[in-house]
C-alpha cells in the first residue's frame, strides 16, 4: 500500500521587487510596495508536474541542488503549503481536502525547529510534554524521551534548558522531538545538517535500525550523497521544479555509470596534463584544485580502470607531477551526482 501519494503537483510564487535600504522612505516605501505587489511581476514555478509514490514502510530520499523545489515539495506534503494544482495524499487521506486529518498522520522535523521548545523547562521535561501531547502515559512519557535522549546523544544534557546547547545539539533536539510522535509518516529536511560526524552517525543508525523496524514511512532531503546512499530505499533527484530521475542508489549507479571510478591525488599537474588525460579512454574527468592549484584530486570514470590508471600514472610523472594516491573503486551516489550536474 502506498503510504503518500505524489500526483502532478505544480507550485508557484509571484515574484515581488525587493526595495533595499534608502530605496524609499517612511510611508512610501509601503505604498510603492504595495503597488508593485498589486501589478505584478510574474511568477517562480517552483514545482512542474511533480508525481511518485512513496510505499509504507519505505525510507525515500529528494536531492538536487539549491532552488530544486525539494522544500516546496516537502511543505506541501506536509500540509504547510497548499499546491496549486495536482493531488496529494498521505496514508489516504487528501492533504488538501483533509489537512487536519493529513497532520495527524505526519511528522515534520527540519532545521531550526527548535524555536518552538519551551525554554523554561528542561530537554527531558519538553520531551515527556511531547510525548504527553501524542497519547503516551506519564510513565511511557518519561521512558521514550529518555529513550530518545540517548539515540540523539543528549542524555547528558536532560536536565539542561534548550538555551544552553549549540546549533548542532538544539538539532539533535528537534530531532528527538520527531521521533518521541511516532506517526506513520516523518518528512525531515536535512536529518544531519549542522552535527558532528558521531552525533549524524547516531541519527543515521537511529533512522536505519528504527524506522524499519517500526514500519515508519520517511521522506527526507539531504545535501550528504553518502547519507542518501546509505539509508534510501529509492531517491528522487529534482532539477528546477521537476523530478528528473527516481530510483534505487544501485539502478541510478547502474544507469549513469557503466564502469568504475579512478581516484588520484597528485602535485603540478597543470592544464596540459589534463587535456592528456581527457585524450585517453575515458567517460568522464572531474578535477578540483587545492592549495592555490599545488594539488588536484582527479576522479576519472571509465570501463578500463587498471588500464588507464597505468596511462594516467605515466602521463603525470612524465610531466614532472608527484604521486600521492591513486586507487580504484566502485561508484557511489556522488559520482552519479557529478554526472548529472556537471
């Protein structure tokens, strides 16, 4: 059974001129404003036609690059914005005709949420509160946010107020509030943005293990091609408004990539040496400079890899570049990413 449901959703904004400081002033300002608001200057189509199906039970990740739509998308699935045309559905429930109904069977949890703590109570007070609001007991309260606390590595800190975390731990915090509601469908924008590398280890393993176990249903959106790898069971990548691809990370590899990645760390190799590089056998070359241009990461795709990693070897000691690493490997989310967007 499909969990939500995804049909020819567009989504626009009326572009409006912004005025800068000094522009106008007091009461004029507004007027001109206004005026400009009434005449109108066109309008930003931030979603063309977008439809897929998400399954119960089915971890689906939305990437692409900023101005995508993967926001819009993700509010009005989750009943912050109202689409202007299409179709959408979560648990069989129309989020439009329905969006009480649709709100209770969803779970939104994205960066800055933490402003709706109450910062006068503790983190494992808020969290029992939460856990209160959704049904559980007193008991089950305390347990789960307990719970919760050291999944997201905040257990040290439940007697703290949320005032006194960091950036990254108030996320950790808006996260745990998500997980403690326990609803079928959880929309996260960015599950890991702004955490150290254990605390998104410990969310990503928390997501893996728990959401299908429990049977939740996820969509979320993420700018880490690793973290999309790891825990999507199909990915969605959009472009301008629209879905361009959907699949699995192993279909998507499979159709963007016929052959394996060669990555090489090396030292002056200059413009000359790369277009020597591109005249081999290769499908694809991405480069980028480090340390004012002294270093260059290359990671070049082809069917021969042995082959032409002995090619490209000789090619740059030969123009007086040094080695630092070379290896072969199979291709990930990212290089496919690469592919599409270069």
């Amino acid at each position: 059974m499909d969990a939500v449901v995804v049909e020819d959703v567009y989504k626009r904004y009326p572009k409006y001129k912004r005025y800068g400081p000094g522009t106008a002033l007091g009461r004029a300002h507004w007027v001109m404003a206004t005026l400009y608001r009434l005449k109108g200057r066109g309008y930003v189509e931030a979603l063309k036609g977008v439809s897929f199906k998400v399954s119960e039970g089915e971890i689906f990740c939305i990437i692409g690059p900023n101005g995508a739509g993967k926001t819009t998308l993700m509010k009005c699935i989750g009943v912050m914005l109202i689409p202007d045309k299409g179709y959408i559905e979560v648990v069989g429930i129309d989020v439009v005709k329905n969006p009480l109904r649709a709100k209770k069977k969803i779970t939104v949890v994205g960066s800055g949420y933490w402003a709706g703590f109450d910062w006068s109570l503790t983190l494992v007070e808020n969290l029992i509160l939460f856990g209160l609001m959704y049904g559980y007991s007193m008991s089950e309260a305390r347990s789960k946010a307990k719970e919760i606390l050291d999944v997201v590595g905040l257990s040290e800190k439940a007697n703290d107020r949320p005032s006194k975390l960091s950036s990254g731990e108030r996320q950790r915090l808006s996260l745990a509030r998500g997980f403690i509601a326990e609803t079928p469908v959880f929309l996260i924008d960015e599950p890991t943005v702004g955490l150290d590398p254990e605390g998104a280890k410990q969310v990503r393993n928390y997501i893996k293990s728990e959401f299908k176990k429990q049977g939740y249903t996820l969509i979320f959106t993420t700018h880490f091609m690793y973290e999309a790898e790891y825990l999507a069971d199909r990915i969605a990548i959009m472009d301008r408004g629209k879905i361009i691809e959907i699949g699995s990370p192993e279909e998507l590899k499979l159709k963007f990539i016929r052959g394996k990645v060669i990555d090489i760390k090396a030292l002056n190799v200059y413009k000359n040496v790369l277009e020597k590089l591109r005249s081999l056998d290769v499908i694809n070359i991405d480069y980028f400079y480090r340390f004012g241009g002294a270093e260059v990461n290359l990671k070049i795709l082809t069917k021969k890899p042995y082959e032409i990693l002995e090619e490209a070897i000789d090619i740059i000691l030969s123009h007086r570049g040094s080695l630092i690493y070379a290896d072969v490997r199979e291709p990930t989310l990212e290089d496919v990413y690469r592919i599409i967007f270069r």
